[in-house]
C-alpha cells in the first residue's frame, strides 16, 4: 500500500514537472516571437563592451532604432524620387580615396555606395556600381590610376562618376611637416592640387565626354589627431572652395558638399579610428548624394 502512494506521488511531482517546463518554454517562445534583428548593426553597438551598463544598452538600442528609421526613409525617397531617374543613368563609377572604398563600414559593404547600392536595387537593378577607391590615395596618384584599363572601361560605359580625393593630400603635408608646420606648406600644396584636380576632370572627360562628374567634398577629418592645429577647418574649407571652384568651371561637374554632415559634435558619426565615418555616417553622404544627384537632374528639366 505505501509502495502505491510513493509512486502515485513520483507520478504526480514528474507531471508537475513536465507542465512547469512546457509553461515556461512557451513564455520564452512567445518572448522571442516578438524580438526585432536590425538589418545592420551600427557602429555604437560595436564599440560597446561586454560589460556595458543597462544606461548605455538603452542608449545603443535607441541609436540603433533611430539609425533603421533613418535608413528606412531614405529607401522609401530612393524608391519614389530616383526610380525614373537611374532608368536611364544605370552605371557609376567610384573612384577615389578611402572614403570611396569604405573604410569604416563595419558591414563590410561599401560604404556610402553600398548604401547607394541597397537603397536604390530594392526590386530590380536600376544601378551598377564600379568601386574603385583605395584607403590613402592622393590626388597625385589617382591621375596615374586613370591610366589602368579597368578604370578607363569603366568610365566609358558610366553615366556618372562619382569622386573622393584631397584629403590625404593634407594628410600629406602634415606627415611632412609636422615638425616645423607653416600654413604656406598647405597654400603651395593647394595650389599643385588645383591643377591635379583640373587634369582628372580633363581625363575622365577624355574618357567619356558624356559622364556626369561629381566631386564630393571632405569633412574635417583631422580634429582628433591633430587638435593642437586650430587653423586646419580653414585649411579644409580652402580645399573644399578648390573643389567646388574646379567642378563649376566644367561643363559636366558638380560638388557636393558633405563637411557640414559631420559638424554635430553630439551624434557618433565616426568610425573607432576617430578619422572615418561609421555606418550612421556613410548612410548620411549616401543621402547627400542621392538628393544632390535627382535635384541636379530636376533643376535642368525646369
């Protein structure tokens, strides 16, 4: 008798068992029924620790949601302004510094053109993007580049060229002068700068008579590294006035001024190397570019 109740007990407590572990099973099911996986992790979730406090998690998740939200509405304008747009202009070719190679990225995926490239061939590609952008490329060097058979195929067929250069030509005379650093160094250098950057609009221009020409402008990159050195927003302001005097004086240029996107101390927009831009930052140049290229296109329909 007591070996009965001993194990109608055994069989009650298993059964208990078995029912709290389904109970519990199905809370944690219906919990991860409900969590969101972002697209894309940002540049502040990747820089957080292990030990990261509940105020900075909190603060990662809101960035990051803000960051989707941003992303999400540039791809809804990308769909509805610039559909009927790339019908007709469907190769660009980037060319440049590391800016156009993308360092920062932490997606691996482009950097600002890769944005370009997501936003733009949601359903069907409207674009094809030749990337050819190397970290450290002077303008000196980029005039050579023009030369390599891959990068003359490519601008033959392109409907637009997109460029980054110039400010690892500062970065230049920094190295060189670090010791005994005079703003002349940086005038003289400006100067042969102009003339390169008038001789690579001449050849892209050789090359396809046809293409659009975008210079994009440079932020200050050097605040980090170099705070010491006051004067470098201007020196990086006088550079920029080079670009945009030298891509107005050509038939087929444009500027685009990207030097004010990074001007909000407040918000991270820079990758862990405090010099490139992360994730958040590229999607704002890839905004930049969008809207600077189909109102370009819209100011000559008028």
């Amino acid at each position: 008798m007591k070996k009965n109740v001993y194990y109608l007990g055994a069989i009650c407590l298993l059964l208990l068992g078995i029912t709290l572990i389904f109970i519990v099973t199905s809370q944690s099911k219906a919990k991860l029924d409900h969590v969101t996986i972002p697209e894309e992790k940002e540049d502040e979730q990747q820089k957080q620790p292990d030990t990261s406090l509940q105020n900075d998690e909190q603060t990662n998740k809101e960035t990051t949601n803000e960051d989707q939200q941003h992303f999400s509405e540039m791809v809804v304008n990308a769909v509805e302004e610039t559909i009927n747009y790339f019908s007709n202009k469907t190769h660009i070719t980037a060319i440049g510094d590391s800016l156009t190679q993308g360092v920062g990225d932490t997606t691996q995926t482009g950097g600002y053109l890769g944005v370009l490239d997501r936003a733009i061939n949601q359903d069907e590609e409207l674009v094809s993007i030749d990337n050819y952008g190397i970290r450290g490329n002077r303008s000196d060097q980029l005039l050579k580049r023009l030369d390599n058979p891959d990068i003359v195929s490519s601008i033959k067929d392109s409907n637009i060229v997109l460029i980054t250069i110039g400010a690892n030509d500062i970065m230049q005379v920094l190295k060189d002068n670090i010791t005994n650093l005079k703003l002349e160094d940086f005038v003289k250098e400006r100067a042969d700068y102009e003339q390169r950057l008038r001789n690579i609009f001449a050849k892209i221009h050789d090359i396809n008579p046809r293409t659009e020409i975008y210079l994009l402008g440079f932020y200050n990159p050097f605040g980090k590294y170099f705070k010491d050195i006051k004067e470098l927003g201007l020196i990086v302001k006088n550079w920029n006035d080079t670009g945009e005097k030298i891509a107005a004086e050509q038939s087929n240029g444009s500027f685009i001024p990207t030097i004010d996107l990074f001007n909000n101390t407040n918000e991270d927009l820079f990758a862990e190397d405090n010099f490139h831009p992360n994730n958040l930052g590229y999607k704002r140049m890839a905004q930049r570019v969008l809207d600077f290229i189909t109102n370009e296109d819209k100011k000559e329909d008028e």
